[in-house]
C-alpha cells in the first residue's frame, strides 16, 4: 500500500493536475511532490501554498525517484513525455494520466513497453475555469474516477491505485480504454458538440437586431452553457476520440432524418414515442435537476466530506428562511463547479442564499 511518504510526481499543474496535488498534500502531508509546468507562475503559486516541494523546469532526473507520476498533460504532451522518461522513471513507478481519451495513450504505453506500469484515469471533474488558480483540494470528493489499466497492468497494482484514489475522497471506476472512451463519447464528447451546434443554430437564424439572442437567456443558456469550453481542448479531444464521436453523430444524424420524415408524413404516433422514450429514459438518470429548458436556480458550494457538513450548509439557509427546493451531492463534476448542489425556488432565493454562503466563508459557484 502508498503510505503517506510516498513520492508523487506531475507533469502539467493546471486545474486537475493542481487540484489533485493539493488533495494529496491536505490528505498526505508528509507527501513529496515534484511538478513540471511551462508556466512558471503556477508552479511558484503552487511552492508558495505548500503543495509542491520540487518545482522543475522540465522532466529529468527530479522524477527518477517517483512511486507515482500523474501526467496532466494534453494528450499529445503526454506521451512526448513519456518517450522522455522512459529511461528515467523508476521500475516500480506507477504511471498514470488524467486525460478524457484513453485509447491513443494506453497504445502509446504499449508501445513503448511501459504498459505493465500504466494505470489510465480520468477524473470526472472540471470547470469553465482552467489553470492552477482555480485549482482546490475538495475538487475530487465524491466524483467519478475512472480507472483503465491495460492487459499486462497486474491486478494487485490496480488495486493498490484504485485504493489510493479512493482515499484522495473520489469514487474509482475500473473498466477499459474503448469502454471508457465510447462510454465519455456519449456522455461528455457529443452532448459538447450539440451543445455548440445548438449555438451555431441560433446565431445563424438571428436576426441583425439580435433578437434571438436576447430570447435565448434561461434555459436556452443553461443547456448550451458547456459550449464556453476551451476551444483547444475539445479540439484535441475530437481528435483523439474521433471514431466513437462519428458512429454517435452518425447515429443522431440517422435520427434527426428520421425525424424530419416523420414530420413530412404527419407522422404524430412517431413523434409521440420519440419524446416518450427520451422522457422516460432522462427520468431515470440520476439528477437533481428539473426540466431541460426551464430555468434552473441552483447554486454549488465547496464543502468537505465530513459528518455534518451538509445539515450545517442548509441549516444556515434555514435560518435566513430560504427554501430549499432539492440538495444533493454532485458526482460527475465535469460540468459544474461545488461538491453542494443546492436548487432554489427562484432567482431572488437563490441570490439571498449564495450572500448568506458567501458570508459563512463557503465558496460559491451560482448556476
């Protein structure tokens, strides 16, 4: 088993890579992290806080001592260092990385031999905010990891991971590359380039007055919000990730034609079922929220997982007489900021109740 005096090391300490840093260092203190980064700024924040011991300027020697090195890294990046390292990291290292494709690293690894040392992951954690600044060491609890280690990766080494993932407040999922990447495909990828089409759709049909776009506010935002993702990254991620992307697009194109026979036909049993088997099936998924495109207030908060830390979040709204409509946990984090998810009634409720959180010192992301 990983004890607390174990050597970690980073490559790359932006948002996920730093928020894992500074989950081992509050959870491991006695931990020694090297990290790599280009920006200089973000590994002297990251020295300035306690997080990490030995900053580098680039991946040498200063990893030949790693028990786990977590590559945070795009893609690309990634296995550019590992080509690196390869004859630098220790026997016994446990190679891992963070990214959201897993199929192009895990033949990388292969490749290069180090496969029997490689543990893909991929927190399911995120944010429209990037970089270690807005990195935090509560952003792991309660979210999906998902874990994909290779055919030669010994099931002891796996399990020893998974352990200390889920140590580090995280909820480790093992399953393989292919999986993983049709499984994040589905329900990360596509719904991201539907989202910006949905976009696109509305700023090609608005009208020079920008009508459509005042019209949009509410709902219309709320489920295009992750279009605002960074650019650059999805485009990698399209890349990496392409063949699964295109049978999913290839199939809701396949329905979309469907559809547009159906309405050509006056087809209305076709439409009836369409939409109630779409309902019924996003009935059952796990959510706290309400309908699609209805106005959603919700707030999220930062908290610990600890024994009471929820009652004491809505206790405090209690007392200001805020309603709470529902409250949950957020697992997938891909998507929203806060481990919290608070649903308020109304906009005006849910302003009052990010004030009073604001004012408890909770740290408060407003939907």
């Amino acid at each position: 088993m990983y004890t607390d005096a174990i050597k970690v090391g980073f490559i790359g300490l932006g948002l996920i890579g730093g928020s894992i840093a500074a989950t081992i260092r509050r959870i491991h203190p006695a931990t020694v992290i090297t990290a790599c980064d280009v920006d200089k700024e973000s590994l002297d924040l990251a020295v300035s806080k306690g997080i990490v011991n030995r900053p580098v300027s680039q991946a040498d020697q200063a990893f030949s001592d790693c028990d786990i090195l977590f590559l945070c890294a795009p893609v690309s990046v990634n296995i550019e260092y590992l080509r690196q390292l390869k004859d630098i990291l220790p026997e016994n290292c446990l190679i891992t990385d963070v990214g959201s494709v897993k199929t192009p690293i895990q033949k990388a690894v292969e490749k290069l031999d180090m496969d029997q040392h490689f543990i893909g992951g991929h927190p399911m954690v995120g944010s429209e905010k990037s970089g270690f600044a807005n990195a935090n060491d509560h952003l792991l609890e309660n979210a999906y990891y998902f874990l994909t280690p290779g055919d030669r990766t010994s099931f002891a080494m796996t399990t020893q991971f998974s352990s200390y993932i889920q140590g580090l407040g995280a909820l480790p999922v093992t399953l393989k590359a292919k999986e993983h990447d049709f499984i994040t495909a589905a329900i990360s990828h596509v719904p991201h380039i539907i989202a910006a089409e949905l976009v696109h759709l509305v700023r090609r049909a608005d009208t020079g007055t920008g009508m459509l776009k005042q019209l949009a506010a509410g709902g219309f935002k709320d489920i295009t919000r992750i279009a605002s993702s960074s650019p650059v990254m999805w485009e990698q991620i399209c890349e990496s990730n392409s063949p699964n992307i295109k049978k999913l697009l290839e199939n809701m194109i396949s329905d979309l034609q469907a559809m547009i026979v159906a309405l050509d036909e006056d087809n209305g049993p076709y439409v009836n079922e369409y939409f109630r088997e779409a309902g019924e099936y996003r009935n059952s998924v796990p959510d706290h929220g309400t309908g699609l495109f209805e106005k959603v207030h919700k707030l999220y908060i930062d908290i610990p997982d600890e024994p009471g830390t929820i009652a004491t979040a809505a206790s405090q709204l209690a007392f200001n007489s805020i309603s709470i409509k529902n409250i949950g946990i957020v697992h997938n984090r891909e998507f929203e900021e806060g481990v919290l998810e608070i649903i308020l009634y109304d906009a005006e409720s849910c302003q009052k109740a990010a004030q009073v959180l604001k004012g408890k010192n909770y740290v408060v992301h407003v939907r």
